[in-house]
C-alpha cells in the first residue's frame, strides 16, 4: 500500500464509481473522495442572486448554482497537496475552480463518460488536465483524448434467480421513447413477456411502456436485471456511442442484450449469440432463437480487461 494523497471526485447517482473508491483505498493509505451527486444543494440566499443567477446563466451558458454548489470542495482542498486528482464531470466545476485543483497536483486526471456533444463545456475544459479519459471514441480522435471505456462495477458472485421476464430495462423519458415503444410492440406481438420502466416527471400512459415518477435506485435496478433473460440498452443514438453501463450489467449477470449501439460489434466481447443490434430508423426483427438459446460465457481474459480494477489500473498508470 502506498503513502500517498488521492483525491477523487465523482457524480455518480448511481453507485458505479463506489468500487472504485474502495479499489483506491486497497492501494494507498490516504483517499479523499467526494460525490457531488451527493453534496446538498444550494439554496440562492435572497430574489436578487436568483435573479443574477438567472442573466448568468444566459450570458455565460453555467450554472452559478454549481459554482457555490461546488466550493467547498476547493476550500476543504486549499491548504493540500496530492499525488494525483481524479475527477468525473469535470465540466461541472468553473475554470478558477479547476486551476485551483491543478495546483494541488501533478497528475490532474479527467474522465468522461458523456460525449462532448451531449455536454459541450467537456471540450472547453480538457486543456487543464494531464490526462483526459474518454469512453466516446469520437471525441478521442477529435479532442486528443485517451480511449476508456467504462467498466463492470459488479464484485460478488452474481445471485443466480429464475426469469420472470424475457426482456428488462429502464431509462429516462426522452426522444428514445419512441425506439423503446417500438420494440415493445414488437414484443408483445411475438408474445415475449418483457418490463419496460421510464422514469418520468409527466403524467403519461403508454401501451408498451410503464412510467415511474421516482427514480430507481440500483439495488432495485439489479434486482430486476437478475430476473430478466435479457437485458435491453437503447443508448443515445445520434449524440454519443460510448458503452453504457447497462452492457457491462450484462457481461457480470451473464444475460444477453439487446442494444441500439452499433459500435457494440467492434468490441473484442461481441457475440451476435449474446448480442443482437436494432436499428431505431429500421423495422425491427428479432431470430426466434435468441431468447431461448443459452448465453454463451465470454472468455475470462476479455471480461477481466472490462473490471473496474483495470479500468483503475489504466488511470492510474
């Protein structure tokens, strides 16, 4: 175990990046971590910040919200040094935050695992860091990035449940709506039987999919996955192709997928017995084979180079 200082920094509402928090605790004796998806929110003091906050907003396309929001990260840090910071959504912090955290390092790492189309302020801030990481393998050749991509987060042996469903996933309520609408009527035509949950602040109904209002946390997100045959992944098609970690679910529960990530085929895992890619322009068509044919396991080398404790091992490298 080595003696030196970690500070890492993640938004993970999610839990996927507390494997490695622990993973960094087995390899250095002092680890400061920090979750802004879990830092309390702040609250603008009087109408006239709002206000501020509101022209800000506008004039400079940030959130001042996160800047205070963010702060006492920087204030708890003044008085440090560390050999390296890592932090995911760096694009969530102000440049003078970031100088400030550079200066405490040097070995300032990043990590995106959203494209740069998706949250463009992630191309103006890759000039601070030392290295920049990135799951997007587009944004890797465009911005000079390092190739990562993410990572199975899962430890212990998977619990092994009887089915209740052929099909399994959940996701936000936006335009991939549509895709997954398609799919279940698909489904329900070919009789599988198949759960389909969206979250979603609206008050809607759909014949193919059940809206939920309250976000899932994971543990109730894996207890479905366990009972599924197979796990559905309607990526964001046309704004980022980097693996979500819905496909590395499925590498750890051994369960096949379904998947509109086209990219998927050229991974070294790529099984079309496990893995079956729907176009969301195209009419969909599903072998009747795939749901009954078993999973065939992927060799232990290829799953072992998709652990979180390689993924740490090339960040850290």
């Amino acid at each position: 175990m080595k003696d030196k200082n970690i500070l890492f920094i993640t938004y993970d509402l999610s839990g996927y990046y507390k494997a490695i928090k622990n993973e960094l605790k087995t390899h250095y004796y002092n680890v400061e971590y920090y979750n802004i998806a879990s830092l309390k929110k702040y609250k603008y003091k009087h109408i006239f910040e709002k206000g501020f906050a509101a022209i800000y907003k506008v004039a400079s396309k940030k959130k001042i919200k996160n800047y205070y929001q963010l702060q006492p990260i920087i204030d708890k840090t003044s008085s440090k040094t560390y050999d390296k910071i890592i932090i995911i959504r760096p694009d969530l912090f102000f440049d003078s935050q970031l100088k400030a955290l550079k200066s405490r390092t040097d070995h300032f790492i990043a990590y995106y695992h959203d494209s740069i189309s998706n949250i463009e302020r992630k191309k103006e801030v890759v000039h601070f860091f030392d290295k920049a990481y990135s799951y997007e393998k587009k944004d890797v050749k465009d911005y000079q990035l390092e190739f990562l991509p993410n990572f199975i987060y899962l430890d212990d042996e998977p619990v092994i449940e009887t089915p209740i469903y052929d099909a399994f996933t959940i996701m936000s309520d936006d335009y991939r709506l549509s895709t997954l609408e398609k799919l279940g009527r698909y489904l329900q035509k070919s009789n599988i039987n198949y759960k389909f949950l969206v979250q979603s602040d609206k008050k809607t109904v759909s014949a193919q999919v059940t809206f939920v209002k309250e976000r899932k946390s994971n543990k109730q997100v894996l207890n479905y996955l366990k009972k599924t045959k197979v796990i559905v992944d309607i990526h964001k098609y046309g704004i980022q192709d980097g693996l979500t970690f819905r496909v590395f679910e499925s590498l750890y529960f051994e369960k096949k997928l379904i998947t509109t990530n086209a990219d998927i085929k050229t991974y070294d895992f790529y099984n079309p017995n496990n893995i079956l890619v729907i176009d969301p322009n195209n009419a969909i068509n599903i072998p009747e084979d795939f749901f009954s044919t078993p999973y065939e396991k992927v060799p232990s080398e290829i799953y072992q180079k998709y652990h979180y404790t390689n993924w740490l091992k090339t960040i850290l490298s």
